[in-house]
C-alpha cells in the first residue's frame, strides 16, 4: 500500500505494520507499514530541497495554494466527515464541524500572519526601520487522535503559509483521516516536496523528533510525549518546539438561577466528543448544600439520557465512542481505582458492549478521595469535587500543575472577577462551555499544558521568526561624527 508522500510520490511504507480500526465495529480501516528511518531520512532530505524555493515564492502564491486546498476540503466534507467519523467514533454531525473549522482555518491563518508576522516599517532617524519575518525552514507537525483533521492543520496551515516546509506525522491510530488531508493539499498544487506525510507510531516519531535536519516540531498531544520531546529537545534553542498538551480543566459552578441551563452547559463541557478534547471539563466543583444536591440530581438525570451511539447512526448520537477498546478499558479501569478509594458512583460509567468502544457518561463525586490524582482522564468520565465556600473553590480549582482551561457558572460579576483574578489557565470562560475554543483567538495552556507557545490565532507565532533592520538607499555620513573618529 502506498501510504507514505515523500518529495512528491506515493510510496509504501518500511517500517512497522500498522491499522487503524472502526472503534465500535472493529472493522480495518487502512492498513499499511509506518515510515522506517530512511524513510524519514528521505522526506527531511525532500523537505530541505523544496524549503528556498517555496520560502521565496511571493505570500499571494502561497495563498493560492491554500485557498485551492480550503476549496478542496470543502468539496470533500462528507468524505472527509465521514472518514473522521469512522476513524475516531465521533458522530457525523461533529466530524463536519472539524471538517469546517479546518476550511475556517486558512482565511484565519491569513489574517494573523499579516497581522501578527507580516511586514511593517518606518522611519528611524535617517533611515527606514523594517520588519519582516522568515520561516524556520523544515519542521514536523505531531497530531493528535481526537482531531486528526482540525489540530495537525492548525499547524501545518500557518507552517505552509509562513513559507516553511512540513513533515506530518500524524496519530498512528488515524492514518487514514490524514492521507485524504494530504490528497487535497496535492489537488491544491503544492509542490513536491513541500509537504510530506509520514504515517507511523512512536517509533516514527522518536526518528523523526531526533533528527537533525529538522528546524522544529509543532506538537499536539499528551503531556507525557509533549515531555518527552521538551527533554529531548533541551539545550537546542536553535529548534523551535511548540507543545500543545493536555488539561485537568476545573469548572466551579455556583448557586445559579437558572439549573437546567448550567446542567446543559456542563454536559458540553464534559461529555461532548465522549470526553476526548483536551478542554473538556475534568472537574465539577458544586457547592455543599441542597442546592448543590438538587444540580447534581439534575446533571445526573440528563447525563443519563444522553444519546450514546455508532458515528452514523440514527437518529444522531451526541456522543461517539472513545477511541479505541484500550482506551475503553483504561477508562473503566481508572473508574474502577476511583470507586475503589472512596469514590461514589453518582452515575456509572458503562461499557454496555465487550467488543466496542462505546461507553456511557459517568458522574463520580470523589470529595471523599485522599490525595486525588492530578490526570488527565480522556473520555465521558466527570469528577465531582463538594466545596464550601468560593475561596475553596478557586483553591481546588488551581490545584493542578495542568492550566489549559478554567470555568465558572455564576450570576455574579464580582465572583467572576475573583475567579479571573486567581485562576491560573490559558482559558478563562464564564458561563460558557470549556470546550468549543474558537480559532480566532489564541489557543494553549500554562503549566504541564503547554510551553508558552499558544496555537489557533497566535500560530504564526511560532511558523517565522522576526528579522528587525534598518534600511537606507544610500550609504552617507552622519551630520555629526563619534568623538575620537576623524576622516
Ligand atoms: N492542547 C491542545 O491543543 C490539545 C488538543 C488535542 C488533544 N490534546 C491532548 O492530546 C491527548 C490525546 O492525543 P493522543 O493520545 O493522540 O496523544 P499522544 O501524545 O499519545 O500522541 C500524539 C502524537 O505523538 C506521537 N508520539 C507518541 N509518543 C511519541 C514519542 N515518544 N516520540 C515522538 N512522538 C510520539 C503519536 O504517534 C502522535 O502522533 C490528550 O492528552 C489531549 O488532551 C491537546
Ligand atoms: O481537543 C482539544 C481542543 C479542541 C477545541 N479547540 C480548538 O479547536 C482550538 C481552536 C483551534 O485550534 O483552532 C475545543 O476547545 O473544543
């Protein structure tokens, strides 16, 4: 199977074997081999010999390009949908969102780079001072299972766009969403070379992250390989590394109005994409009290309804399945150790079948849990934590070395302000989901989250780097010499 694009071909891979696979039917997907280490030798090589050519081309050419490639996309969404769809379990009307924002992302990743990269100049003194800003050269883009489309093109759009060359590996567990991303990027008319999909794993990954003739590496994953990478790439400030990780996202609710609106915010927050975005709130401090019992009542009665199904069933699904049935048994697993060190079940997680990876949402409350693990648990899994007084509640809130998102559900400005003030996270919202982040702003966390690199608006960031100058027709004298130089 030719599954791997390098320096403009098609070509099979060499490394180890690889499916992906339907998370509820088990049905094989794509199969192939990853790309072995010439492989990656090879497309670093094509990568290299493409880079000065497709940095020179003038900004409206490459814009060109990946205006054709939006188009493409465009044309292909039920296609591409449904090959999300398939591949992460998540429902088809979910799948066409990404396949949207991926489309939204190259007129938003235009305006930011002229905005934040583009070129200004002015007078300074007799001369003109300019700045530009240059591409780094060669970097590979790592993305991440639960957006195979949307989070890798959130880098590669800006890496292309700013003029760099890309190698794209994307989650060995969807290969398939990535090479019909890749077919659109060649309709679009990138050259050879320019952009190179290396299909694999981990190994791919550990040649490709340690190879030197990369200039950096755009990451999306977990903390664990974002820290594995940030060790890996210690002591090379040469190499530009910007690591977009996971989140132990709090979300306070505090005695609100109007229930029924904070219980459906909070299933968004939780539950959509079966718990499997990295904004998705991990933690729900509820005040003690009757209030807090009868929201929880509540959260629990709807939580219990929601719709669990197949990617295409009908009618729609609000949630898919997880991701694969490992993921499925870590999770049942994680909830069993929660339970079994004095968690109460408000409402049990499910597998309601052995052989797919569906699970249903799940409710603990583990206030009475001793020296609560500080993880990321990806999937429909909502931890319960009682609090008595707001202060407590911004203090369990930051107690995490995570700091992706944060949350309050509150009629108070003043609380609202205090939440702000103190919380520690790259999302603040209020009385809003934490999921659902919007491409227009800037996207990334603090702490075992992110290193300071934020993605989505800010991504041209980290795809040029500045060249400051100052700039003058002509050579000439200053009116007035240094003193102790004479001519
Ligand atoms: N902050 C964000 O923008 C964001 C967005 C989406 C997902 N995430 C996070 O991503 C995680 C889910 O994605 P995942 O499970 O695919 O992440 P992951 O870390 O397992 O994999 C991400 C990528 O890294 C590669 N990889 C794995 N081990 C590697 C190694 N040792 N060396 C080099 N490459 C390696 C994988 O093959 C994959 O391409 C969650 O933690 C989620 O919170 C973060
Ligand atoms: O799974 C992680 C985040 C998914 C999503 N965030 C974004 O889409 C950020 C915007 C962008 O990258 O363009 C979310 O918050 O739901």
């Amino acid at each position: 199977m030719n599954t791997h694009y390098i320096a403009g071909q098609w070509q099979p891979g060499q490394g180890e074997s690889l499916q992906s696979l339907d998370p509820v039917s088990q049905a094989v997907l794509w199969q192939g081999q990853g790309a072995s280490a010439a492989q990656v030798d090879a497309a670093v090589a094509a990568a290299r010999g493409a880079f000065s050519q497709w940095a020179a081309r003038s900004l409206d050419e490459r814009i060109g390009v990946l205006e054709r490639f939006a188009a493409c996309l465009k044309s292909r969404t039920d296609e591409l949908a449904r090959a999300i769809g398939e591949e992460t379990g998540k429902p088809l009307w979910e799948a066409a969102t990404e396949v949207n924002s991926m489309v939204g992302k190259v007129a938003i990743s235009i305006q930011s780079y002229r905005e934040r990269t583009g070129e200004k100049s002015g007078p300074l003194g007799d001369a003109t001072a300019v700045l530009r800003h240059k591409p780094h050269g060669v970097v590979a883009v790592f993305g991440p299972y639960n957006f195979p489309g949307h989070l890798p093109n959130g880098h590669i759009v800006p890496a292309l766009l700013a003029g760099n060359c890309v190698l794209f590996k994307p989650s060995e567990l969807t290969p398939k969403v990535a090479e019909l991303t890749v077919k659109c990027w060649i309709e679009a008319g990138l050259p050879a070379g320019v952009l190179n999909l290396l299909q694999g794993g981990r190994e791919t990954g550990v040649a490709l992250a340690g190879h030197c003739g990369i200039d950096g590496l755009f990451f999306t994953g977990s903390s664990r390989t974002g820290n594995l990478l940030h060790a890996q790439f210690a002591g090379r400030p040469d190499k530009i590394l910007a690591l977009e990780m996971g989140g132990n996202n709090p979300l306070i609710v505090d005695q609100v109005a109007d229930v029924d609106a904070a219980v459906y915010t909070i299933v968004q927050s939780a539950f959509i994409s079966a718990g499997q975005r990295c904004t998705c709130a991990r933690r729900l401090l509820v005040p003690t009290g009757e209030w807090g019992d009868t929201l929880l009542a509540r959260l629990v009665q709807v939580a219990g309804q929601i719709r669990v199904g197949r990617f295409d069933e009908q009618p729609a699904p609000f949630m898919g399945s997880v991701i694969s049935l490992q993921a499925a048994a870590q999770l049942m697993q994680a909830q069993a150790e929660l339970l079994a060190r004095g968690a109460t079940a408000l409402l049990a997680m499910t597998q309601p079948q052995a052989d797919a990876a569906l699970l249903t949402p799940g409710i603990l409350d583990v206030t009475a849990v001793g020296e609560r693990a500080d993880e990321e648990l990806f999937g429909p899994l909502l931890q319960v934590i009682r609090y008595d007084g707001f202060e407590n509640a911004i203090a369990e809130a930051n107690a995490t070395a995570y700091g992706l998102a944060a949350g309050l559900l509150s009629d108070s400005r003043a609380r609202f302000e205090q939440f702000w003030l103190h919380s520690r996270a790259g999302i603040v919202n209020w009385n809003k989901q934490l999921t659902g982040a919007a491409s227009s702003a800037p996207f990334g966390g603090i702490g075992a989250s992110g290193n300071h690199r934020a993605s989505a608006y800010y991504a041209a960031d980290y795809c040029a780097y500045p060249v400051a100058g100052l700039e003058s027709e002509s050579l000439t004298l200053p009116a007035t010499l240094t003193p102790g130089v004479t001519l």
